[in-house]
C-alpha cells in the first residue's frame, strides 16, 4: 500500500496529480447530498493563497504558534519549500531557503526550535533527489547539516518531543532501486543516523509520533509486503506487529499516551451495498497491550479510499481525514468513529495537529490549487 520511494516525485501527488485526481471533487459533505446533513466538522481559515501550493503537515507548539509545511510548484517543473504560520490571529508565508525542494513533515518543541523535512532535488533524473532538513530558530530558516545519503533517499515525517531530542524517519535509497528504513536523531548538538535490529527487513519508514522522549512510535514497510509498527522506549526500538490485513495497512500514527495511539491508512475493504470489497479507510489502536482494528466509517463504500492523517486532542476527542472521490474527514469520541462535514473547498486533505486544550488543525490542497488550513 505504502511506497516508500516516494521522495521528491511525491509532491507531484498534492501539487499536480491531486487536482486530476481529486481535483475540484467536492467534500464528503456535499457527495453526501440527499441523506442526513452530517455533523459539522473542520472549517477553513483564512491563509495566503499561492498558486499551485499545496501543504502537507502542521505542527501546533502553542495556540498562537502553529506551522504548516509543503511546496509550491512552478510551470518549469521546479518546486519550492513553502512554510506558513500561524501568530494567534493570521497565517502568514515565512521565507525558506531557496531550494529545488518540498517538506513533508513539521514539528516544534518551542517557538525558536522547529523541525522540517522533506528532500530536495539534486539532478533531472527521477531518482535525483535526496532528504533535507531545515531548523527555525525563531528568526529565521535555515538548513541544517544532516548525514550524507545516497540520492533516492527522503524524510517523511518528524516528531520533536524536546529541544535536544528530535526524530526523522523516511527511507534511504539502495541499490538497483531497493530501499531500506532511515531513521534519524537529534541530540540537542548534531543529526546522526540511529541503527536497530528492528530495522531489519524494512523498507521505509512512513510516519512518526512522540507523547515523550520515551514514548516514540513509528509506522513501517516491510520487505515483501505489508506493514508494522516500531517503538522507542527511551532505550531502544523494537517492532511491534499490526494486525495482519490481506490487503494495506497503517502509515500516519498520532502518539497520546503509551496506552493510546491511533494509526490510520488503508485497509482491504469489505462489500458494502452491493459493491465489491475496495480499498478503504483503515484505523487502528493501541491500548498498551496490542494493535487492533478500530471500526470506522467508509464514505465511499463502491471507490477506493484511505485516511491520510490523524491528530489526536484527548481519549475522547480524535480525528481523522482522508480522501477518495473527494476528502473526507471522521470524529472519535471515546466510544465509536462518525463522519462529520468537509468543507467543498478542500480538495485534498493531507497533514494534521492538535492541542491538548482541543486546538485541531488539517492542511491539504484547495479546490483553488492553493494550499488550504481547516481547524475545528
């Protein structure tokens, strides 16, 4: 389900492919036209339009302090990082280095120490890119030095649960097209690479979640199909099996607590309505013990649909977004997950953040073919 080599090729999916795609597909809202109106959901807010933008993470350090991070692509084929923030009262562009490049993960442990990541081109070639990370000190944006990486390599994701500890995870690039999972450190001082037996047989690593510096979960692909989960206990990874599916798994995680994660991606489907089983929304839970199936809502019982983000306010209060023949967003409310409203204007949902005093924030691509904001 999961293709690690992604990398610099996929921010053609929320810059371009996304609008042939998705396009100007209305909300789950409006596909749902002539039944029930649904529970209002996310809304959108006001942020900079840029053309043919699209944003792909958030982070939430406070609720005056918020960042959402993706790219903006150019006629020549060229893409540039982009970054936005949030004051309090307005989003606003913050510069990035200029670079051929997109992010694809954000994260902050205070308002001068945030984390993006994501890899820039290095060449023409479809393999020519290779991973970036880039530091806001709370003036400015900068790159920073990051190992040395064979091109194909990228970073997807980035959690940050303290100034001096930091976590990148993505894929590093092999030979004749393999790949194998990349999993990075901050220290407080430098980035290095951070090796585990629980590595072994992987192929990329999706997603990444901290509730501490010794509470850390990650999601993975493994070699020869299907995936799993890996945790840090402070001390070490190790890899804890998510149910077996005969078809996908999960690949975006939100950490609440070592006995509350939820993981969300794709799942096998089953027949619904008289369709056959397709591709569809898939989360998962762990309660401190195991992985399971959590039951959710497929908006799209006869079209193939995944859940692309998560964000987790408390036990009772989680969220989810994905897409099919149009974005679609689910609530947890501590007993069962339900499908609330998605505004028409989003085209595309892709990242998501919370706070605990309840702040939820989703990014993705608008209608507009400019990157959009939604909060609850």
């Amino acid at each position: 389900m999961s293709n690690p080599m992604r990398g610099f090729a996929s921010i053609l999916m929320p810059l371009g492919l996304a609008a042939a795609v998705i396009g100007a597909a209305p909300g789950a809202g409006a596909m749902m036209s002539g039944k029930p109106k649904l529970p209002a959901g996310l809304h959108v807010v006001s942020s900079p339009f840029i053309s043919n933008s699209s944003l792909s993470a958030a982070a939430a350090i406070a609720s005056n302090d918020m960042w959402a991070a993706g790219g903006v692509s150019s006629s020549s084929g060229a893409t540039q990082t982009l970054a936005e923030h949030f004051d309090g009262t307005t989003w606003s562009v913050v510069s990035t280095p200029a670079l051929n490049a997109g992010f694809h993960g954000v994260a902050g442990a205070a308002g001068n120490d945030v984390w993006a990541v994501g890899d820039q081109a290095t060449g023409t070639s479809f393999f020519s890119f290779n991973t970036l990370i880039e530091h806001w000190d709370g003036t400015s944006w900068s790159i920073a030095s990051s190992p040395k990486l064979p091109d194909g390599s990228s970073l997807v994701g980035v959690t940050a649960p303290a100034t001096d500890n930091a976590w990148a995870v993505g894929f590093a690039a092999g030979p004749s097209g393999s790949a194998s999972a990349l999993v990075e450190h901050w220290d407080g001082t430098s980035w290095g690479i951070a090796s585990s037996p629980a590595f072994t047989n992987l192929v990329g690593v999706t997603g990444v979640s901290a509730d501490s510096a010794s509470d850390v979960w990650a999601l993975a692909d493994v070699a020869g199909g299907g995936l799993t989960s890996l945790h840090w206990n402070g001390q070490s990874w190790s890899q804890i099996p998510t149910p077996p599916l005969r078809f996908g798994g999960v690949d975006t995680v939100a950490a609440l607590s070592p006995s509350n994660v939820w993981a969300v991606g794709t799942g096998p489907g089953t027949p619904t309505g008289g369709c056959s089983a397709h591709p569809s929304e898939l989360v998962e839970h762990w309660d401190g013990t195991s992985w399971s199936v959590s039951p959710s809502v497929n908006p799209f019982p006869c079209q193939n649909d995944s859940m692309l983000g998560v964000a987790a306010v408390s036990a009772s209060d989680v969220w989810a977004v994905g897409a099919g023949s149009g974005p679609f967003t689910e609530h947890w409310n501590g007993q069962s997950w339900s499908l609330v409203s998605t505004p028409d204007q989003a085209a595309l949902l892709a990242g998501m953040t919370a706070l605990s005093s309840g702040t939820v924030v989703a990014v993705g691509r608008g209608t507009n073919s400019s990157g959009i904001i939604l909060t609850n």
